[in-house]
C-alpha cells in the first residue's frame, strides 16, 4: 500500500470519526432538550399545585378565623 492510499485511509477515518462525534452530539442535544421540556412542564404543575394551596390555605384561614371571632363573641356576651 502506497503511502497517498494510508493517508487517505486515515483521512476517511478520521472523517468518519467526526461525523460519529457530531452525531452523537447532535443526539445528546437532543435528549437533553426533550428533558428540559419535561422538568419545565413539571416546574408548571407543581407552581399551580402550589397557588391552589396557598388559595386553599387562605380560605381555610379565613373559615378559622371567623369561627374564632364567632366563639369570642358568643364568650363576650
């Protein structure tokens, strides 16, 4: 084998090899934004679990306070 066949051999190696790289960046780019999409989403469902509790929360709140001022009045009388 003469030494332009090697080199282009090893070039077309090479080659190949970058390629490869490339597209097995390309897919990790990718499975990384897909989980992004789904930690973002989940980020979401839990930001709204957590409004309509503390919205819950208040409410609760505000049924305990009123039978607090209910019991103080009936104690006052």
């Amino acid at each position: 084998m003469s030494m332009k066949d090697a080199a282009l051999r090893f070039a077309g190696a090479i080659e190949t090899e970058l390629i490869q790289t490339r597209s097995d960046q390309m897919e990790l780019g990718q499975d990384l934004t897909e989980k992004v999409n789904r930690l973002r989403e989940e980020v979401k469902g839990v930001k709204a679990e957590l409004r309509d509790f503390k919205e819950a929360q208040a409410s609760h709140n505000e049924a305990v306070m009123q039978v607090l001022i209910d019991i103080q009045r009936k104690l006052s009388a």
